[in-house]
C-alpha cells in the first residue's frame, strides 16, 4: 500500500478509519517475552485472546501473573505508608531500572518485610509510650486526690481539737479499737484511671446503680486530649479514683470499666511513693521517645529510598504483568516451541511491527526469527483514526453516539466546524464568546503542567475539552459580531448605521420608525435595529429562517454522505433506493422553502412562505396570487410535490425485492473463494446484515418500511428541530438584555456609588453563572442533539467497534 499523505494534498485520516488487516505471529518462545514487549512500546497490535476457552488459572503464565499481582500488592502498600508518612508523591519516570523481575521480587519482599517489622515496633512503642503517659497524668490527679483528702482529715482532725470534742471521742475509738477483731474491719479498696468524658456520666451513673450506691467516685478533667494507648486517637478523657469497699463491688466495677473503655492503672495511696513512681513513669517517657523518634527516622530514611525508584519499579512491575497477560492470549503450538498469536493492525504498521520482531529475535538471541503473515477474514475490522490533542475531543463526542463502522464515513470530520458553529447560533455574544475564549486560554496556555496533574471530575473534563470550548468561543465572537452584540449592546464597528431618526425628537427614543439614510451596514446586524419597535419581529424572521436554511444544509450534507459511503463500499442499490429519493425528497419539500427564503430576502417580496408551504399541499392547482416570488412557480411547485410523493414508494419497494433476488442469486455466497485481502475487509465489513443469515423478505421489508416512515416523518421533525437555535438565540439575546437593562442600567441610574457597585456585582454574577455556564451547557446539549439525532442518522451506522491496542502509553498510573 502506497503511503498516505504524499503529494500536494495533505491525506484526509479522519475521514475513514484506517484500512486494517488481521495479521498472524509465530514467535519462538525463547524471544516471545521481548517481543511482546516491543510491540507494547509499539501500541500498533490489538491482539486476539485465542484460550477464551480457558480460566484465568488454566493459562500458560498464570502463576507469573500471581507473582506480578503480589509485587504490585507491595508496591501499594509502600504508596499507602509514603502517604502516610506525608512524604510527596513519586514523580512518574519514564526509565525503567536496571534490575530483573526476579531480582525485584525478592528485592520488595525484604522492603516490604522491614517496613512491616518497622511499623510493628512502631507501634508497640507508640503504645507504650500512650499508656505510660496516662499513667502519669493518673498519678498526678490521683495523688491531688489523696493530698486534698489528707489536707481536709488534718484540718478537721485541728477544728476537733479546738473544740474539745477529742477527748470525748477518743477513748471510744481507742476501746473500739482493742475489742474489735482485726480479720473483721472493713477494708476500702480503691480503683484508678482514665474515662472517655463524653462517657462520664453515663459511667457514673452505671457505677452507682450497680453498686446501690456503696463507692465513692471522683473525676478530675484532663485540660489537653490524651492519646488512647488502643486506638491512637486523640480523646478528651477524665481521670477518675473509685472507692468501694468489697470483693464483689471490685469485680462488677472492673466490668464496669471494661464495658465503657475505660483503661486502669495501679496507684499507691502513699503519696512519697507516687512521687518517686512519677519520677520513673517520666523518666521511661524520654528513654521511650528517643527510641521512637529514632525509628520513625529509620522508616523515613526507608520511605525515601523506596520512594526514589517507585515509579519505575511500579512501571516494571505493571508493564510485566501486562505483557503476561498478552501472553496468556496466545495460543502454543503442537510442538510447544512456538507462541501463536493473532491480531489487528493497521496496514501502515507493516514494516514497524516486522521491525520489532526481528529486533526481539537479535536481542534474546534466538535461533529462530518471529513469522509474520496476513489472514484473509470477513470479520469486521476495528475501526482505528489517527487522532491529535485538536481532534480527539471531537471524535469522543462522535464516539459518545457510536463508533463508526469499519471505514465508513466520520462524521468527526465535519463535527469540527459544525459543531462549535451551530453553538455559536444559540449563543451569538461576542462579549460572551471573548469571556469563553479567556477561560479557555488558560487550559491551553498551562496545558504541558495541568496535563501531567490529577483534576477534578469537572475540570478534567473541561480540560480535555479546551479546544473545542475554543472554537465554540471564536465562532461565538464571529456570530456576535454578525447578531451586533456585546453583552446585548450594539456598536457602530464596521460602518454608522444605515438608519437615521424622522425627526430629531427620536434620537433618544428609538421606537419610533427609522428612516434609510446611508449604504447598507457592511456586516452584520445595523445597530438601529436594536431598541426599536420592530427589533423582536424583524429578528425573529431573520434567526428562525436562517435555522432552516442551516438545518436544510446540514441535513443535505449527511445525505450526500450516505452516497459516498454507498460509493465507496460498491452498493448500488443503496445509491439508487436510498440516497436518490431521500435527497429528492427532502429538497422538494425543504430545499425548495429554502430557495423561496433565499429569493423573498434578495427580491424584498411580502410574500407569505407559511402560505405558500400550506397551500402546496392544500390546493396545488390553485392561483398563488401575491404570494408568487417568481414566474413559473405554480409548475415547479406541482412538479416538487409529484417528485415527494414519487420518492416515497421509490424508497419503500425495490430495495427489498432487489436484495431477495441479490440473496437467491448469491445463495451459496458464504462458500465462494475469498477475494484480495483489502477487498474482502471491505466486503465482510460492510456487507448486508442479510449476506450469511437466513434470509426473511417480510423482516427486511418491515425494517424498509420503517425506515421510510422514519425519514419522511423526520424530515420535517429535523427541520423543525433546527429551530432550537432561533429560539436558543432568542432566549440568550434577551437574558443578556434584561440583565444589562433590569440590573446594570438600573444600577447606573441611582447615582450612588455603593448600589453602583452592589450593581455590578450582580451583573458579573448573573453573567458568569446563566449566561457563561448553564446557557454554555445548554447550547453545547443542544448541539449535541443536532449532530447525533438531525445529521448522523441520515448517514452514520455508528455500529462498530473501537481499535484498542497492547500498548504500555495506555496504562494507568493510578491505583487498581
């Protein structure tokens, strides 16, 4: 096949797919994994899986694969403890290490098992260090406990012996004393620790019901959040000192404690001793907060190390069990020394992909070189375009619909233009369109920094979209300056306007009648126009007829493009049965409004095209009287509408009889000899559904009948539909209008600055908010729906399947 793209004229890549061809590997095994990976760089081969009959388990490289699977288990765990640890994300390298997978293997799984040893002794010293540090604050509150409680018995002990009252109770308690027995006194026991406070009080209130009553409890509050030794969060807790007298009030306050979290600590009661305990207790807390600053050190050194080669073990690791996976869809051979594989290529890549074979064979040293064959199919090729930054965000919204068939033809090509144009109709600003265009240049100015950074949902898909957003805005400036609108204020720019007022009475208000006074206004909208009496109707007439003829044009377009297609696949009988009465259909009805149109506004006629249309149908043969734009209209008339009704059986009955006897002639069709290779892509690709199924005359008759139906019921629904863009165009010009007049100009007639600014911001708000982004949004839907429902269907199969090759530039960065 010659190249594309030489000679004077640059090749047209977008408008059919490119040809493709199924193509056979026979790779020695010993090179097989290295070609594989060369044709990966290459990303020219989308590979067939021949063991679909096999589970994943059964396959050839399926414990590779596991082993992949696990190293990249690793390699997530580091990315978890590297965020973690707050160090900054890997950048993406492009290198690959010098190291083998083996080698790499073993390599993270003693990383992997440091780290964990690391964490593991992390954590049981940050634990250690939690509980001693309650501890601490236990002995610091219960020892105020104890200290309060002896300050208060020594001053009531000193108030008693003022009193005199001593001597009364003293030799009472000093008898009771020698004649009780001692394994009979009741001893208190006490418990001490930390509760959560949000469990306080329902922590006291369970202590005094279990107990009736018979414990005493204090709480102290702890000002700062302690860390809880369990969870190592951050939890404002109380310490609390539980007295209680009793083994079994111990053991349902132990309970009691477990059920609410609360942790326990040992406390003496003599307050020398919990002096010296707190003494060690912080003494223990700066041994154990060196240790864990030393190791959180180690594990940061550890993190770092890892982190500078991370993407590129994560690269090795993910190219790897990709190219396992490709392994596992080819197939061995009898012989078991070979790999088959098959698969689609472009018919460019011919040479490429040889390349990458024979460099495979010379680098693994193998005795054997890589085969590489043809196959002749029917089945339909995947459809593959060469895309740009430019034109890929108009194919996806081509694709959106449905993927085109094997080299029919692309609507994307066209979508280009009409689509951002037939937004611009709908949004025609070009105030509007220079504030689309602003923000828009901001995408493409930084595009190189935002493209290798995670966005957000909505501005990802902005970005990707910035060039078409870009000319949307152009076009808009362009259909502004044609409607003479700057945020719905018209300009003189291109000349004064045509008009001048009767007297100078109007000159400050435009609603009486204008009169003619200079040329024609060179482009666009004369600004007179605006503010008049007869602005609404006037543009009313020019923006809904101007959507006809555009919708008439476009539908045009898709029907001249089903006869390419039908030229290009060799159906005649789609270019005889389809494409001629559909184009003689709408044109006798639309394309001839369209002329009347055309006619009305170079003649200046008052004839009434509503009239015309009704009466064509209504009463042909009747006198057309004023409403005549041109001699010999009544028999053109007659002769268009003989001609619509002539196209509709013309569609509906020869193509089904024409394809029974296709069918009976070419019975055994299924069994003949295949022909050329690009030819029989072409055939197989695109032949009739009917070609190798069981032919059924009242199925394809019924499915031509509804197609007709649908395109004489839709030729006038599409027409009708393209007067979204008048009445889209009418709803923006005037939300522009009020919000410059009701807000702005209201604003600007207070005479006070303070509301002058309130003004403004309203405006700029209201502006950016409707006009800026729900009526953008509004305008590119129904755009949308005039490319996929109004234009496609009159040409556009759209039942194909996207090319999706092996290549190592379509794997995901991010996490599985």
């Amino acid at each position: 096949m010659e190249e594309r793209g030489r000679g004077c004229c640059p090749s047209m890549d977008l408008m059919r797919s490119e040809a493709m061809q199924l193509v056979q590997l026979i790779i020695p095994i010993e090179s097989a994994h290295l070609a594989v990976s060369y044709l990966g760089d290459l990303g020219l081969i989308q590979f067939k899986d021949l063991n679909a009959e096999k589970s994943p388990f059964q396959r050839t490289y399926a414990i590779q694969i596991k082993r992949c699977g696990e190293m990249a288990r690793k390699l997530r765990f580091f990315r978890d403890q590297m965020l973690k640890a707050g160090l900054p994300p890997p950048a993406i390298s492009g290198t690959e290490p010098i190291i083998t997978l083996d080698d790499l293997e073993v390599k993270l799984g003693d990383l992997e098992a440091e780290l964990i040893e690391i964490n593991a002794n992390g954590s049981k010293l940050q634990r250690s260090y939690n509980e001693l540090a309650e501890y601490k604050l236990v002995l610091q509150k219960a020892g105020d406990f104890f200290h309060s409680a002896l300050s208060s018995a020594e001053e009531l002990q000193r108030e008693h012996s003022q009193s005199g009252e001593e001597s009364l109770e003293t030799p009472l308690l000093s008898e009771q004393g020698t004649t009780t027995d001692p394994s009979k006194q009741v001893k208190l026991g006490f418990i001490t620790g930390l509760v959560p406070r949000d469990k306080s009080m329902a922590f006291e209130r369970i202590l005094f019901r279990a107990t009736r009553g018979n414990v005493f409890l204090k709480q102290a509050t702890i000002d700062e959040p302690v860390i809880d030794p369990g969870t190592g969060d951050k939890v404002e807790k109380n310490v609390f000192a539980i007295f209680f007298s009793g083994e079994r009030a111990r053991v349902k306050i132990l309970k009691i404690c477990e059920a609410f979290g609360a942790n326990r600590y040992s406390c003496n009661e003599d307050l020398g001793k919990q002096s010296q305990m707190i003494t060690e207790v912080s003494g223990r807390l700066s041994e154990l907060k060196t240790t864990i600053d030393a190791g959180l050190v180690h594990r940061g050194n550890l993190l770092q190390t890892i982190g500078e080669q991370f993407e590129q073990w994560n690269l090795m690791v993910r190219k790897e069990k990709a190219i396992y996976h490709t392994l596992n869809m080819l197939s061995i051979d009898v012989t078991k020394k070979c790999l088959v594989a098959e698969g689609w290529s472009p018919v460019f890549a011919v040479k490429q992909v040889q390349d990458a074979l024979h460099r495979a064979t010379h680098d693994s040293n193998s005795q054997v070189n890589a085969i590489f064959q043809v196959l002749r199919t029917r089945e339909m090729p995947p459809t593959f375009f060469r895309t740009n930054k430019f034109t890929t965000a108009f194919q996806e919204i081509v694709d959106a619909y449905g993927v085109a068939k094997y080299q029919e033809a692309n609507p994307g090509v066209f979508t280009i233009v009409t689509f951002p144009f037939l937004f611009a109709v709908m949004f025609g600003d070009w105030g509007h369109g220079i504030c689309l265009l602003l923000a828009t240049s901001y995408f493409i100015i930084r595009e190189k920094k935002l493209s290798s950074q995670k966005l957000g949902d909505i501005t990802e898909m902005t970005f990707g979209g910035r060039y078409v957003i870009m000319l949307m805005a152009l076009f808009s400036i362009y259909t502004g300056l044609i409607y003479n609108e700057f945020f719905s204020v018209p300009f003189e720019l291109f000349a004064r306007s045509a008009y001048v007022c009767r007297d100078p009475e109007c000159r400050d208000s435009t609603t009486i009648g204008l009169i003619m006074a200079r040329d024609t206004y060179p482009f666009g909208v004369d600004p007179a126009w605006h503010g008049s009496r007869s602005e609404l109707p006037f543009l009313n007439s020019l923006k809904m007829k101007m959507s006809i003829l555009l919708g008439v044009a476009q539908m045009n377009l898709g029907i001249v493009l089903s006869f390419f297609n039908a030229q290009f696949f060799k159906n005649r009988i789609n270019t005889w049965f389809q494409f001629i009465p559909q184009i003689i259909f709408l044109n006798s009805l639309f394309g001839y409004l369209s002329i009347l149109i055309i006619i009305k506004w170079c003649t200046g006629s008052k004839a009434d095209l509503y009239h015309v249309m009704i009466y064509m149908f209504l009463s042909p043969t009747d006198d057309i009287g004023e409403n005549q734009l041109f001699s010999g209209q009544k028999m053109t008339q007659l002769v268009l509408l003989l001609l619509a009704f002539v196209s509709v059986p013309w569609m509906l009955l020869p193509k089904p009889f024409l394809l029974k006897m296709q069918h009976n002639r070419h019975q055994g069709g299924a069994y003949a000899p295949l022909q050329d290779s690009e030819e029989s892509l072409q055939s197989g690709a695109n032949h009739d559904s009917h070609g190798h199924e069981e032919f059924e005359f009242s199925e394809v008759f019924v499915h031509q009948l509804i197609h007709t139906i649908e395109f004489v019921l839709g030729a006038v629904s599409n027409t009708a539909s393209y007067l979204r863009l008048w009445a889209l165009s009418l709803a923006h010009s005037e939300l522009s209008s009020v919000f410059y007049e009701k807000v702005l100009q209201l604003a600007w007639g207070y005479n006070n600055v303070i509301i002058l600014v309130i003004g403004i911001i309203i405006f700029i708000c209201a502006t950016v908010g409707v006009l800026l982004v729900m009526e953008t949004l509004s305008a590119f839907l129904h755009a949308l729906r005039l490319h996929w429902v109004e234009f496609q269907n009159k040409f556009y199969e759209g039942d194909g399947y996207k090319f999706y090759p092996f290549s190592f530039s379509l794997i995901d960065y991010e996490e599985e």
